[in-house]
C-alpha cells in the first residue's frame, strides 16, 4: 500500500491511528481537519484499511494475519507490528519532527502495535506522544485488563501519554447510542490532537513554535487534558474554569504540574486581551509559580461569539490514573533474615513460628534430662513395685477442693447427674436454690376479689371486662 508523502506536503507532525479504535479516531481527524498535519492509519484487518478515508495506510502483519486482524490477542498485535516495522519507519522518515499515535486500548492491534511503533519513533529522535484510550466498562474486564497492561508498556515508549477513559465520557454525555458513544471518543481524542498540534500549526498574533512545544513534552510522563468552551458575559472565566473541572482530568488537580499547554480559540467575536489574561492568571494561580506555562491563540470562524480553551498538564505519575491498579494484587511482605545477612531476604508464615517454637521446646526438654552412669551406687535409689503408683499431692489437693466446692455450692446435685436430668427437674427451683419461703398472711386470709376489670372499647371509651385483659384473646 501506498506510504509515501510529496516532499512538499510533508508536514512535521503526523499522526498516526493504530488498531481499529485508533483509526477509527484518526479518520475522524481527518473529516474534522487538523491544520498541516498528516494522517496515517496501521491495522492489521485489511477491509477496515479499505474503508478508510485516509490515504496514507500500513497493514500490518499480513502474512502473520492474512488481514484477518489480531484476534483480541496483544502478541499478535505486536507480532505484525515489528513486521512492517521498516514501512513505518520510511513515514516517519519524511520530515518528521512529532508524532501523535492513537489507539484504542484493550484489543489486540493497538494494545500490541502501539508500543512497537512508539519505541521506534523515540529511537529516530522524534518528539512523540501517545493520547489512547480506556474501554468503556461495558467491553468487559479482560479488555480492561489489556488495556491496563498495554499503556503500562506504552509508558516507557513516550515522551508524553495521554489517557482518555471512555467511561468518563459517560458522565459528560449520558447514556448514548452506541454508535455515538464511540463517536465521542473519537471527538475527545481529536479534541486532544487538534489543541496541541494547532498550537504549532495554527499563525494567530500570540505563535507558539514547535521547540516550544518539544520543552513541554519530551520526557514529561503522564499528562491529563481538559476542555472548554463559553459564550457571553465572564465566557474567558468560565471557559477555563469548565475546563479544569473537565470529567477527561479524572478528578485530577493540574497543581504540581511541571509545564502547561494552553490553546485559547475564539471565533467571530476576537477574545480581548484582558480575558487572555483572565485565563492565564487563573491557570497560574491553580498550577503553582513554578510551572512553565506555554499558550498560544488560534480562531475558527465555527466557534463564533464563544472561547474554546484547550488544556494540557504535564510531568505526572501513572498514580495519578486509578484504572491501572485495577485488579492489582497485594504483594507478600519480605522480611529479612538477620542470620542470612541483609541482602537475603525470607519469607515467614504461621506454620515456621510454630515449627520453630516446636523445635525450642525440644531442646530445652533435652536439656533437662538427666544421664545416668550404670557405676552409680543403686541405694541411693528408691525401688518402687510397678503396680505401686506415685500420687502427686498437689495434684490430689487441687482436685479434693474442686469436689469440696462444687458440693457446697451445688448440693442438690448427685453423682452423675449428667444422666440423671430428670430427677433434678422433679426437684422444684426453689429447693435447688435453697430458697425459703415465707408463709404470706394476706393470702391465707379470706379475702374475695372481684372478677370484673376496667378496661377500654374500640373507641377508647372506658369499658367494664367480665374476663382477664392479660390473658383472654392473647396467644401463649
């Protein structure tokens, strides 16, 4: 398939859509249109290459899949990556300064291809920058788990990683068709792409260069992005503040972030310059005074009387994205053996203290045992018969208040009376407990009572009962 750019149109920034999710972005790109950049797609199921608008496309592994795909299966992925390696490095060959990879994470071509690709391009010295996504939580956990697995790869193949979690758009737009949900990624990534790569591309009155750029991105880790757009009165304000509070940051403050990329795009309504620095002073204040903060303007006539800002924060650690410690599992504690020396370490559980316990009382028994020599003098030697027992005093003294006790304070019981529960029900409580009773004058005299009682109706109204209120119509 066809690779090459005219010398002519070769922009320095390509980007390049890996698997079916990041092609899928990139032909989203292309419709949208990135000022002066070059689009490129690389999969490995040949018909998806077809229907594909972009001009420029690489299959990959073709003989290892036949055009069939990756099955799901990163390997694979990687397999047919490393392939074609020599054709992706002849496009990045051409005037390449920066490059932008997208891909959808989880699957097999862009889960396995994408690292393949972004080593390469780091080792030609090209500024590169991965913006992927996380599958939606629906795909299911395995493809999360991939997902996870494969950006953890990525990581060490960038200058820069965004990461775009579909989940989150779900929290922005609400439950969507499906067919629009994965628009909205698409819209996001090209969101992501287009603010950065315009930036360089885009001439307003406020330039931004590429080196600019390259000192904000090479080597910078992770970075999160936001955006947003406001219209009328405080719309600088309120643009900006959209965008910090942005569900894409997952809930991460831009505080600590070692540099900034910030794109202001106004439309018909040119943005003053009192709100550029409204926007920012604000970015400042919440960033920190030691962070560089690199920002340039743009206009699209689309946009009309509204701001549309585009944030980018760079220099963080993958701690700041929870989804990759998803199903990570707890690590055994090492302790170190003093006796093995310090850079030896052991592993202890329950059963070794116990065995090692076992073993020390061994010893200390072993100790206390006596040895006898057959020359000692016999009289000095008790002979006892061996059907003569040896009582233990203390033993016996302990057992005889035991019995003393439980006869004094359980008299009522006799010898086995385990077995002989019966005769110890027929025995009345208050005999058992030695209780005496009282004889009671005033029930031994006559008296009468009356067998009438107060009581209410239905209507709470007061109510002569001929029968008991505690006891008649109550269930026992």
């Amino acid at each position: 398939m066809p690779f090459d750019f005219p010398q002519n149109q070769s922009s320095i920034i390509k980007v390049i859509g890996v698997g079916g999710g990041g092609s899928n972005a990139v032909n989203h790109m292309y419709k949208q249109g990135i000022k002066d950049v070059n689009f490129v797609v690389c999969n490995t199921d040949a018909q998806a290459l077809i229907n594909s608008p972009v001009p420029v496309k690489i299959q990959l592994g073709e003989s290892l899949t036949e055009g069939r795909g990756a099955g799901n299966k990163p390997d694979k992925g990687r397999e047919s990556a490393i392939e074609n390696i020599d054709e992706i490095v002849a496009v990045l060959s051409s005037n390449t300064k920066m490059v932008f990879i997208t891909a959808g994470m989880g699957g097999g071509t862009g889960t396995g291809a994408a690292p393949v690709i972004a080593k390469a391009a780091k080792e030609m010295g090209i500024l590169t920058v991965a913006i992927v996504t996380i599958p939606f939580r629906f795909e299911g956990k395995k493809r999360l788990q991939q997902a996870v697995d494969g950006i953890k790869n990525l990581e060490e193949n960038v200058d820069s990683l965004l990461v775009i979690n579909n989940e989150k758009l779900r929290e922005i737009y609400g439950d969507l068709k499906l067919s629009e949900a994965f628009s909205n990624a698409d819209g996001v990534l090209t969101t992501a792409a287009k603010g950065i790569a315009e930036i360089i591309t885009v001439h307003g009155y406020i330039n931004v260069d590429f080196a600019d750029v390259q000192t904000v991105m090479t080597d910078s880790g992770v970075s999160i992005m936001g955006s947003g757009t406001a219209e009328g009165e405080g719309r600088a304000i309120r643009a900006i503040e959209e965008a910090l509070t942005s569900p894409l940051l997952n809930n991460n403050d831009i505080q600590g972030a070692s540099n900034v990329l910030l794109n202001i795009t106004s439309g018909a309504e040119e943005i003053s310059m009192d709100e550029v620095g409204e926007i920012t002073d604000y970015v400042q204040e919440h960033v920190g005074d030691d962070s560089l903060i690199i920002w340039g303007t743009g206009v699209d006539e689309i946009l009309k009387d509204k701001i549309s800002v585009t944030i980018v924060a760079t220099g963080f650690e993958t701690n700041i994205i929870p989804e990759l410690f998803i199903g990570k599992k707890k690590e055994s504690v090492m302790l170190e053996s003093e006796s093995h020396g310090k850079n030896q370490k052991k592993k202890f559980s329950l059963s070794d203290i116990i065995l090692t316990d076992t073993k020390k009382l061994q010893k200390n028994e072993e100790k206390t045992k006596e040895t006898f020599v057959l020359d000692d003098d016999l009289n000095e030697f008790e002979v006892v018969k061996s059907d003569e027992k040896k009582t233990d005093t203390k033993k016996n003294d302990k057992f005889t208040y035991k019995k003393k006790y439980k006869q004094t304070r359980y008299p009522h019981r006799k010898t086995g009376y385990q077995n002989n529960i019966e005769d110890m029900e027929n025995v009345p409580a208050y005999k058992r407990k030695n209780v005496k009773l009282k004889d009671n004058d005033e029930l031994n005299q006559d008296k009468k009572f009356s067998k009438y009682s107060l009581g209410e109706d239905n209507r709470k109204s007061p109510k002569i009962r001929k029968d008991n209120s505690y006891l008649h119509d109550n269930v026992d």
